[in-house]
C-alpha cells in the first residue's frame, strides 16, 4: 500500500507534504523509498511519527512537557498494585496488561480520559468483547483514575497525553502554514486521538488527508471507526483489491492464519478480506514447519541455507518475532553461527547484507523477500482457531490480537516465507 500513498500525494499537490504513522522506525524507511519513487517531491515532503510532530509543535510553542514512558510504566504498575490486583479485575482477567491496554486504547485512546465516568459507562467498545459489564467498568474507572493521579503527582505525560496536548494547543493556535496534504500510513494502529490529531494539522481542505491501511493488519488492542475522529469517508474510501506485496503461495498461507480475524466495514466502505484479493505476483515459497523447542534453531539454520539456495539475498531477509525475548534468543543464534544482523529498531531501508531481525511491532509496514516467523504456541493450542471456544472475553481479545500478529508476520514477505510452529 505504501506505493499507493505515493503518487496522489506527489502528483495532487504541489505544497508540503507530512508523512506520518504510529510506528517509530518507520518514517525513516518510508523517507528513503519516497525519495526514489517521487525525487521531484522529496524535498517538501516530512516524514516523522505522530507523537515526534507532537513534541515539535509543543517545544516550538513553549509548552512545557515530559513524555516518560518508562514513568508511565511504573506508575500503572503502582494502580495496578493498589486498586486492582487483589479486586474484582484480577478475578476477570489477572494479566495486568489487558487493564493497561483498556486505559491506554479504549479511554485515553479514545480521548474519553478528558470526561468522567458517564462516557466510559455507554462506550461500545471497538475492537474488544462488549461483555464488560457496568460493575467492572467501575474499577477500570478506578484504575484509570488512581493511575492519573500518580501521573499528575509526578508531574509526566504518557504517550496519549502527548497527542492531547497537541490537540489542545492547535485548537487554542491553528498552524499558520497548514500542509497541502497529510498521508496516515498504517492508520489501523493509530489511536483515535492520533487520527484526530493528523485531521487537526491538515484541516477540512479538499484532498487534504489521506488514511492508508488495513484493518486485518490490526495488532494493538481496541478500535474505532473514522467516523468516530469527525472524518466523514462515505463515498470518498476506496478498497485495493489486488495485491502486489505477496506472491501468490505466500498469499494462500496467510489467508489460512486469516479465518478468523476480524474484518470490520469502514463507514460504510465494506472491507475485503485478503482471501479474496487477487494475487498479481505468480508462483512463490510458503513452508509450514511444526516441531519441537530443541529442533527449532537447527530449522532455522537450514531455512537460511534455503533462502540462499533461492537465491535471495540475507540483505532481503527478515526474520521476525512476536517478542522481544524471542527475537534476543534468535540474536544469539546467529551470533553463534556468524551471521550479521540488522536489528529492525535501526533498520532505515538502506541495502545492506544484514539480516533483519525484530518483532512484528518493528516490521510493521514494512516488506522484504524473505521472511522466517518463529511462532510459539501454547502445547496442544490450534494457531488458527486461537484456542478461544472457551475463553473468557479477555483471552479471546488477546488470542485475536496475537493471531493478527503472526498475520502481519507472513505478509511481510514477497517470495518466501517460513512459517515455525513451536508448541510449549
């Protein structure tokens, strides 16, 4: 899609062009390509993430700020710790991460932080299980509630107060030269603040806004719809139905991983799932292994030797997690066999013969020849089904989220792809 994005904001416009999405290592990547696909625009062209023009716009304002993620960190840890590990949201869902998350998408995210408990309590929750009932709502509240007060007393912003403060301070002072156009890539894994945020910069003028994404490459938790932003699309939206990206087998793979990921309509766009997009590359490598914890790094080894063999290059190659653990355990490897690597954090999309290596958060929107995806399950669990039959609404909600990311895992690849299934 990213080719997509490039000729309308190249050709449409002849005035500043702003490039922006939520992953951070990829506005590099994305400057280079322009760079060689549109030289005659590259000079007004900015590529930086949503919350890097954020802090911008407030530095050059003189409002002051400290975005501290580290702080953030610690001080959910701490609410967690008083108000809600030994109460009635530990009984629904223990892991404290599923909490973080509903604070971070579902209220801030969503720019309902600003409100009070009214909001939340009526909120149809995109993107999660509807059954959290007005009870736990109440200690979500709680949570969020004893979560900012830690915040304020220790005086930082978290990310989504970066982005609400930007908000605020362009709606006291418009930017007296607007861009012509504002391209959103991957705008799937954009809060709803961001989306707010990027329509803010631009403004209503016409052609000025363009949204690029897919919501079956949705990995963050929580949803919306742009109508939610105050983006009107009915009728403007447009669904690509021809893939360029996968070769045809690497295609059929990912859309088995698709079965039961959740596509969802765009304000009346209806959305297409990928196994019913047309293939415009022939042939391809897609190889499915399944075996054991002790036998996977020798696989992998082999699967190298492959790709070689393919002729593709290890410059062209990504191998890519799902964790950070996961993707240390894999540096070591290729330490031990002698193979340079690229950690996908400061890959900028320069040719080089390293291979790249980092988790799927990290090779979002990207794409590269090969791909090998180390995927660990739990023993006995079906990958495809993600063992939520029985699950309570917090283990579908994860189990969905780490479905799409073995998805966008595979579909990062054009020619070959290497699917390892471990079960522990």
């Amino acid at each position: 899609m990213w080719h997509y994005t490039v000729w309308p904001a190249a050709r449409v416009t002849t005035g500043r062009l702003l490039f922006t999405t939520f992953v951070r290592n990829l506005p590099p990547c994305q400057e280079r390509a322009f760079a060689e696909l549109a030289p005659f625009a590259a000079h007004r062209a900015r590529f930086v993430t949503m919350h890097s023009w954020a802090g911008e716009l407030l530095s050059r304002r003189g409002s002051p700020y400290r975005m501290d993620l580290k702080q953030a960190d610690n001080a959910f840890g701490l609410a967690w710790s008083r108000v809600g590990q030994h109460g009635p949201l530990a009984k629904i869902e223990i892991d404290s991460r599923y909490w973080r998350e509903e604070i971070d998408r579902v209220i801030k995210g969503r720019g309902f932080g600003v409100g009070d408990f009214t909001w939340y309590a009526k909120l149809v929750r995109r993107g999660r299980r509807g059954r959290l009932h007005q009870g736990a709502r109440a200690e979500v509240w709680k949570l969020y509630r004893e979560y900012e007060q830690i915040r304020l007393e220790r005086g930082f912003l978290d990310a989504n107060d970066l982005i609400t403060a930007a908000l605020e301070e362009l709606a006291r002072v418009p930017l007296a030269e607007r861009y012509d156009m504002v391209v959103v890539d991957e705008m799937q894994d954009m809060s709803l603040q961001g989306l707010r945020l990027a329509h803010a910069i631009v403004g209503d003028q016409a052609n000025g806004l363009l949204l690029v994404g897919d919501v079956q490459q949705k990995i963050y938790a929580g949803g919306w719809r742009i109508s939610d932003a105050g983006i009107g699309i009915v009728g403007r939206g447009e669904i690509l139905r021809v893939n360029y990206r996968n070769r045809r087998d690497i295609l059929q793979l990912a859309t088995s991983l698709e079965q039961r990921n959740t596509v969802d309509d765009l304000d009346g766009v209806a959305a297409v799932p990928l196994g019913r997009v047309e293939a415009a590359l022939p042939g391809g490598v897609a190889i499915t292994w399944t075996g054991p914890d002790a036998e996977i790094e020798d696989e992998l080894r082999r699967r190298l030797r492959s790709i070689r063999e393919h002729g593709i290059p290890l410059g062209a190659t990504a191998l890519v997690t799902r964790t950070n653990n996961e993707a240390d355990r894999f540096k070591s490897a290729l330490r031990r066999w002698g193979i340079k690597f690229r950690d996908l954090e400061e890959y900028t999309g320069a040719d080089e013969e390293l291979i790249k290596i980092g988790t799927v958060f990290r090779a979002k929107g990207l794409d590269f020849r090969a791909v090998l995806h180390p995927c660990f399950i739990r023993s006995g669990a079906d990958l495809y089904a993600k063992g939520e039959r029985d699950g309570s609404d917090a283990e579908r909600d994860h189990a969905e989220l780490e479905a799409n990311q073995h998805f966008v895992a595979v579909t990062r690849a054009r020619d070959y792809v290497w699917l390892g299934i471990v079960e522990r």
